[in-house]
C-alpha cells in the first residue's frame, strides 16, 4: 500500500519534473536569471511513497545540462524554498534560482538532476538518463532583469512648427518626460548621471540616437539635454520655418513630477529629409527603452514597450530666392545725395561733375521671405571688405567713393586696408539694427588716384533670421564718372 513513510529509504522516482515558476513574475531586478521549480514524488522498493529529508533532498538534488547531463559552467545556482504538496500524493518541490555570470551567454537548457542513496548513476529531467521516461526543462535566461518598470516616457513637440530648412541652424526644441518605477524599491525612481546623460532623441525606424550636432555632421542632429526648458545653452536662436503650423506648445513640467529634458533638433544638407523621432534612454542595467513601442535588452533583442510617442519632422530645401528679396534701401548719413552740393549758386551753372561735396550714404541690406514678411538678415560678410571707384581714372584725380560695410546689430564698421581713405576721418554709423547688414559708401575728394586699387565687385555673403545662406554681389553703378555715387546689388 503506497502511504507516507519518513523511515524507509528511497530508491526510485515515481515523478520527477523541473518547470519555470511564472507566477508571481520570479524576476529579481538587476539579475540575468530565471526560478525554477523541480517536483518529484520518490518511493521505496516496496513501492511506497516517501519523503526525503530535507538536508538529504538539498544534498543530493542539483541542476545540470540538458544536452549532456554535466554541470551549467558560467550559472550560479541557488536554494530559494522547500514546499510539499498537500495534494494526496507527497510530491515535494524545491525552488532554485539559477543566475548567469556571463552577460547574454549563449542559450542552454537546464534539467534536474538527483542520486538515489547507493547508486551510481544520476536520475534526470532528461531522455536516456535513467530507467525512467522522465523529460523536461526550462530555458535559462541570458539577460538581465530590468531595474525600471516604465510609467511614462514621452516625446513631445515644443517650436511652432515641425519643419525646419535643412541649413543645420533652424530648429526644432522637443520635450521628452521619463518617469519610471525603481524595481529594487518599489518607489518611483530617479536617473543616474550616466543615465540622463544617455536621454536622447533618436530614430523612430531603427532606434539608433540622433548624432550629437558638431557642426558639421550631415542629416538630422541633435543638442545634448537639458533640463530646464528655459535653458537656452544650445538653442541657435533662428526663427521658425515660414507659415508655422500652430502655436509653440506651453510648457507645464514644472507641475508634474518626473525627469524632463528639452532638446534642439536640426537637419544639415540634402534634399527634402521626412523622419519621425522618438526618444531614448539607457538604464544602468543595459536596457535600452525607447517611445517607438519598443525595448532591447543588454543582449540586443528587442521587445515590444508601452510607450508610443513619435513626432514626425521634416527639412526642407533653402530657399535661394531673387533679388527682389533682398530691400536695398539708402539713406544719406551727411553731405549730399547725388554728389552735388545744391547749396552753391554756381552748382545751376557749372559742371556739376566738378562740384561734389563730402558725402556718406548707407544702404541698409534685409531679407523678405517667401510670404513678403520681411525677417531681415542675421550675418554680413564682404570679400573684400571695400572697393573705391574714381571720377576719372588718371592722374592728378582726387574725387572717389569708397565703401566698408558692418554686419547687423554692429556699428563697428569694416574697411579694406588696401583702400585709400583720404585724410578725412572715416564714418561711424549712428544706430544698428539687428536685423540689417549695412554698406556705407564714403564720397571724398583728397583721394589721389592710385592704380591697382580693388574697384569691384563685392561678395556679400548673407545668412537670413531663418539660418539660410545666400551671396549677393554689389558693385558701382558705372566705372567712372558719377557712377560712382550709386552701388547696385546683384545675385
């Protein structure tokens, strides 16, 4: 009759089985391993049902390679509880804990494995192991248990617009919010340094983060973080795309608790580049979440996440627009307008070619864009920095303009130093605009004439509110004569 029985020996197994314990979830946080539970029902020779002892069952029992019945090198194995059934067979069960030490080894199966008192072989959860038909094992685990349990993790749009010219200085500030359950606690956690370092934004196909923006770096790119939105360390300070679609998003982190960080993304080169974004973190662990709903463990496979939070951008070719886009506006700083003094009597009656007072003209240089708003310019450079144009082009010819000009914002202007400059002191500019670039033109008549001299063109080379560049030229309406009082801008 089978009965319980402590007192006899036990010599055979009537069921023997090893299984991963699934419920409650047996993850420990921090640790490439998996629980298991191994249950066996052993008998005596006359067929009863015994109980092994406990120091008996923990000595004898252990976990092997289900492929060769040998040890599992690079596992840890580890008691965990003893429980036995209270169903009406005295089958005993024992948990294990069976840990990697080497980070994403390759995959292995584990049985159970035990030796009866006086034989010489094992008996084990695998085919052709022993006497009986006993098969089954579970698949050890490779990769680490996650430190975080997500709560929210977010990627939102803040700039007015989702589109931004492909010149790498027009951008688009994104917010991202983490806020995640710390697993070793239970509480709500809080990043480490090198982990909110790792808080990027990154491709939505493929996951892999934006490049850091160096500079130089073609395609999309991004600033590092930062934490605050009002933080403006790498915000260029261009103006949206033309036509913004909507108002800029308000920022209400501050009334939420978790980690925020605000990024600038911009797109340097190539044609019209469609991408949509998602953001990405690295815990300490390995794990690598992202919000394009998906997660990959240190080992590199992924997994579906639950967080979905995309933005779609896009950058658009500069515009390189005509010459009608660009005001070129005088107005006469002191002396006269056309080179001619009216204030003599004598001017009605003689050449006026011979009467030309000293003059300063500034032509104010802006930028319409393609909706007429008129953004202005942002940066003037001009190679070189002057010309200068004679009456006449012979000796003993002391009448001549000259130009320099300054960048916007600036009242410091720039000259040519292979420009004469006569003996008169050379202008200064009264006020500034942020948004216009300036060329003045300097009309004096004690510039002896000197062959040689830079008479022209000039290069502008322009960068607009929008971070598009262009170059423009200006020259002297004529080589001689009172051309030399009006400059003409081309592209």
């Amino acid at each position: 009759m089978n009965k319980k029985n402590k007192a006899a020996a036990w010599t055979k197994l009537k069921t023997f089985t090893i299984a991963l314990v699934t419920v409650p979830p047996p993850s420990r946080p921090g640790k490439a391993e998996v629980r298991v539970r191994v249950a066996l029902t052993a008998e005596n020779t006359s067929g009863d049902t015994v109980t092994i002892p406990d120091d008996e069952l923990k000595a004898l029992l252990t976990i092997v390679n289900y492929d060769d019945g040998l040890s599992l090198p690079g596992w840890s194995i580890e008691y965990d509880t003893k429980t036995v059934s209270s169903t009406g067979v005295a089958q005993q069960s024992i948990d294990f804990w069976i840990s990697g030490t080497n980070p994403c080894a390759p995959l292995a199966r584990a049985a159970a494995s035990i030796v009866p008192p006086g034989a010489s072989a094992p008996i084990q959860t695998r085919p052709g192991s022993s006497e009986g038909s006993f098969d089954s094992s579970v698949e050890l685990a490779t990769r680490t248990n996650p430190l975080w349990e997500i709560t929210t993790f977010e990627l939102e749009r803040i700039s007015a617009s989702d589109m931004v010219y492909v010149n790498g200085l027009q951008q688009i500030k994104l917010k991202v919010e983490l806020v995640f359950t710390d697993l070793t606690t239970g509480r709500p956690g809080k990043p480490t340094a090198e982990e909110l370092a790792s808080l990027t934004v990154a491709f939505k196909d493929g996951g892999l983060a934006l490049p850091v923006d160096n500079g130089s770096t073609p395609g999309w790119v991004t600033s590092p973080g930062v934490a605050s939105s009002s933080d403006t360390t790498y915000d260029k300070g261009y103006l949206p795309y033309p036509g913004s679609n909507r108002p800029a998003t308000a920022d209400d982190s501050s009334l939420r608790a978790g980690t925020f960080a605000y990024f600038y993304v911009a797109c340097r080169g190539g044609p019209i580049q469609k991408e949509t974004l998602c953001a990405y973190v690295k815990c300490r662990d390995g794990w690598v979440y992202r919000t394009n709903s998906m997660k990959t463990d240190p080992c590199g496979n992924e997994y579906l996440g639950n967080s979905d939070s995309t933005v779609a951008v896009q950058g658009m070719a500069q515009e390189v627009g005509n010459i009608d886009r660009y005001p070129w506006v005088r107005d006469v700083l002191s002396g006269d307008d056309d080179g001619i003094d009216r204030t003599v009597e004598s001017a009605k009656e003689v050449d006026p070619d011979v009467i030309n007072p000293d003059s300063v003209h500034r032509y104010s240089l802006s930028f319409k864009d393609k909706f007429d708003n008129e953004v202005g310019i942002r940066s003037l450079t001009v190679e070189p920095a002057g010309m200068i144009q004679w009456h006449d082009k012979v000796a003993g010819e002391h009448r001549a303009c000259y130009t320099g000009y300054a960048a916007p914002n600036s009242t410091d202007l720039q000259w040519n130093p292979n420009v004469p400059t006569g003996s008169l002191p050379k202008p200064y500019l009264p006020s500034v605009d942020e948004r216009k670039g300036v060329v003045v033109l300097v009309g004096r008549q004690d510039i002896a004439f000197a062959s040689g001299k830079p008479a022209g063109p000039c290069k502008l080379s322009t960068t607009d509110w929008y971070g598009n560049t262009n170059t423009l030229s200006v020259r002297f309406e004529s080589e001689k004569g009172d051309g030399r009082w009006k400059l003409i801008l081309t592209r």
